[in-house]
C-alpha cells in the first residue's frame, strides 16, 4: 500500500509491473542439507515472481516479491510450496522531498531453508549488521529488515545523512540457531570536494536482543568515503573503530571489546555490462549464536549481456563468523558460488542453466557441509507500463 501512495504522489513518469513464473528441472546432491549420510535427487521447481519499478525525476524504487516451490521425485515428503519466499524493497536514488532532502526506504524478507538463496538476497549494506547465512538441516531461516535513510545537502558541497534500522534472524528449531533482533540508527556528514570525491565521518549504534543470552551494544565511529573513477567505476568506503559491551547476567559479570571495522564496494555498469566487488567485517547480533559474533563477509558478482538474446552471470560470497564474548570462541564458515547462461529468443520467454555450490564448516566437530545445485530453467514473463 505505501508503494501505491509513494506512486500516485510521484511525478508522471515510468511505472513498470512485471510478472512472471519460472519452471524448471533440477537436480540437488544434498536434499536434507546435511553434514554426513548425503542423498541427492532431481526435482521440479516453480517461482512465480511480481516486479514493481517507478522512476520519475523525484522518486525511484523497486519492489521484488516472489516465492519458489520445490516438488522432489523421489523424497515427496519434503517438497514444499513454499521452499523459499522473498521480498526486497529498494531504492537508486531515493525519494527527493526537495532539492536539498531525500529519503530512500529499504526492506527485505527472505526464509528458507538454502544458504546460497539466503546470499543473494539479504543485502550487504554498511548501515545494517551483516546477518549470518549458515543453515543446516531443513530449518527455514527467516530474515527481515528494514531501513529509512536520510540525506540532507546543508550547502553545495557538504552533506548529512543517517538512518534508523531494524533487523531480526528467526530460527523454528532451537537447536539450530537462536533467535535475535538488533535496532539502531547511524549519522554521517562528508564534504563533496567535486562530483567524483568525497570524504566524511560516521557515529552508529546498535542493540541486539538474544533468546537466551545478555543483550550487547555496539558503538562506531570511523571516516568514510567515495571515488569516481569513471562514469562506469565507483568506490566507496568506510574504516573505524567498533566498541562492544555485553551486559552482565547472573552467573558473568559486564564484558567488553573493540576491533577495527570496515566496508569496501567497488561497482561497474556500463550499457551491458555489470560488476560489484564488496567486503564488510565488523559485530553483528545475527550470525545465529545467539549472541554477539565478528563477521568478515567478501563477494562478488558480474553479469554481462553478450549479445540482444545471450547473457550470463556469476557470483562468489565468503563468510566467516566468530562468537565474541562465548567462554569458548567458535567459528562458522560458508562459502558459495553460482554461475548461468541466458538465452532469450523472444521478448516474453527466456531459457536459463544454473549451478551453484554451497560449502560451510566450523571447527566444531561434524559440521562441515557440502550442497551442489544444477537447473535448467524457463522463465515466462512480460513487462506492463503502468499509469
């Protein structure tokens, strides 16, 4: 409904709906996604999909919400429906309420049960804790966030900004991860020195609220930055300090902690042509241990459009998690990949060849997992220019 009224108040301009399904023949070496005793089997999948774009001189958004059933041949009894489900609300350029404010809201849900769908859809945003994406068994993890951002230009050439937040991670089976939400809010300011450079400072804090262990606080402050390369090349930045506090329970006292902290992206686009390298590390309250953990998460991903029907894809996404205030440190580790061509022979269907790859260990012992995915797919779908 917000996304009707942030429309009919927009400028008339560009208003694309999108619907469409995806069908395919699939083939999974990990069914239970388990650590040992493996079965793989072939299945059918089926993800109807809804896109919503606008785009007027004051406000652009986008809107994606899907959800991808699963029907296995030979192992029924965990086909699903509803084997993942997704919703990603974002923003290029925001919402310009004048020349000098913008506002630009972001939202994202995503559960399910698959490590590799969980990191291609919960963002990596300097603003936001970085969530932990290890799964095991056949537990849905559900993720939700929410973010409104705020730039204000105090004069030509400095700038203002922050944003409040609210994330949450949900495990349905307790042993396998512990529920938590974080909320909080970040301020920066930063002095544009052109249109290519710009340099600044940031002050964030966070809470994070855990199922069975004290709640944490964390505090940040560190310079930021961005470079324009190129009209195609971009690289922005941001380096601190992060100051961690655990409250006391009844059986520990009070702990703290500080480590560096930091986010890299570098991004290219061009008419065809599309990169984004990324890295984050810093506390996250939703790495699934149920308390504070460091994270340090790098990725990577390209598409190019090789010729008017022929395209392809590929992607990488690192993540190792380590408890902060636990009596005994644990790490978690996961690591994916995905690569896929597209042929497109008319405007309304295209056919599709993905793979992907899942591997997460830790150093407990019986936890190293291994998960290899490969469909064939074809997608039905049309654009409609609304209003």
């Amino acid at each position: 409904m917000g996304f009707i009224i942030l429309l009919q108040e927009a400028d008339a301009a560009d208003y694309r709906v999108t619907p469409s399904i995806r069908l395919g023949q699939g083939w999974d070496s990990n069914i239970f996604n388990t650590t040992s005793n493996e079965e793989s089997d072939f299945y059918f999948t089926a993800t109807p999909e809804l896109r919503l774009s606008a785009a007027t001189p004051k406000i652009s958004l986008q809107l994606t919400a899907g959800v991808e059933g699963r029907r296995y041949y030979n192992n029924p009894d965990i086909s699903s429906w509803n084997y993942s489900e997704y919703f990603r609300l974002s923003s290029t350029d925001g919402w310009k309420l004048s020349d000098r404010f913008t506002v630009t809201p972001e939202a994202y849900y995503m559960k399910t049960s698959d490590q590799h769908q969980r990191s291609l859809y919960v963002p990596i945003d300097p603003s936001l804790p970085s969530p932990g994406i290890a799964t095991y068994g056949l537990q849905k993890v559900s993720n939700l966030g929410a973010s409104v951002g705020l730039r204000y230009m105090a004069t030509r050439n400095v700038e203002t900004g922050g944003n409040i937040y609210f994330a949450s991670q949900k495990y349905p089976d307790p042993a396998a991860g512990s529920d938590s939400e974080t909320y909080g809010a970040t301020a920066t300011a930063r002095y544009r020195f052109g249109p290519a450079t710009s340099l600044g400072g940031y002050l964030a804090a966070n809470k994070s609220e855990y199922e069975t262990t004290p709640d944490s606080k964390v505090l940040a402050v560190g310079i930021l930055g961005d470079y324009q390369f190129s009209p195609a090349w971009k690289f922005d930045w941001r380096f601190g300090m992060s100051f961690a506090r655990q409250d006391a329970s009844a059986t520990a006292p009070e702990q703290s902690t500080n480590d560096p902290a930091g986010t890299i992206s570098l991004g290219y686009a061009d008419d065809t042509f599309q990169a984004n390298f990324y890295g984050n590390v810093g506390y996250s309250g939703l790495g699934g241990a149920g308390q504070l953990t460091r994270q340090g998460t790098a990725g990577f991903n390209v598409s190019d459009r090789l010729t008017e029907r022929w395209s392809w894809s590929l992607g990488g996404y690192y993540q190792i998690s380590r408890t902060v205030f636990a009596a005994t440190d644990t790490d978690v580790s996961s690591l994916n990949g995905s690569a896929g061509i597209r042929y497109a022979p008319w405007e309304w269907g295209s056919f599709d060849l993905t793979g992907t790859s899942s591997r997460q260990w830790s150093d407990l012992p019986n936890n190293d997992l291994t998960r290899y995915t490969g469909v064939l797919g074809f997608t039905l779908g049309k654009t409609y220019t609304a209003f």
